[in-house]
C-alpha cells in the first residue's frame, strides 16, 4: 500500500519463515540451492535443553 499511494518508501523488509519440518534429518530432505549447511541446520532440530 505504501509503494502504491507513495506516501514513503520501505528501505528494507525482513522476512523470517519458520522451520517448519523439525523431525526430518535435513540431511534427508531435497537440496533447494545454496541453502544452509546440514550441520547447521540440525541445529534447530534440537531441543532447547540441549543447546
């Protein structure tokens, strides 16, 4: 809406998408690009205690 009346401009727009699959290995899942490193992404697969 902002971009259509011209009011102001946005200069960034931070988008943050859930993991929404945190049962499955990464490691298992299709590769989409880049992307993040296995390693790392089993990081959010843990529970909090252990962190």
């Amino acid at each position: 809406m902002a971009h259509e009346s011209g009011d102001f401009k946005i200069p960034l727009a931070v988008i943050e998408y859930p993991p929404l699959d945190l049962y499955t290995d990464p490691a298992d899942k299709k590769k989409m690009g880049e992307g993040i490193p296995y390693e790392r992404a089993r990081l959010y697969n843990l529970p909090e205690t252990e962190m």
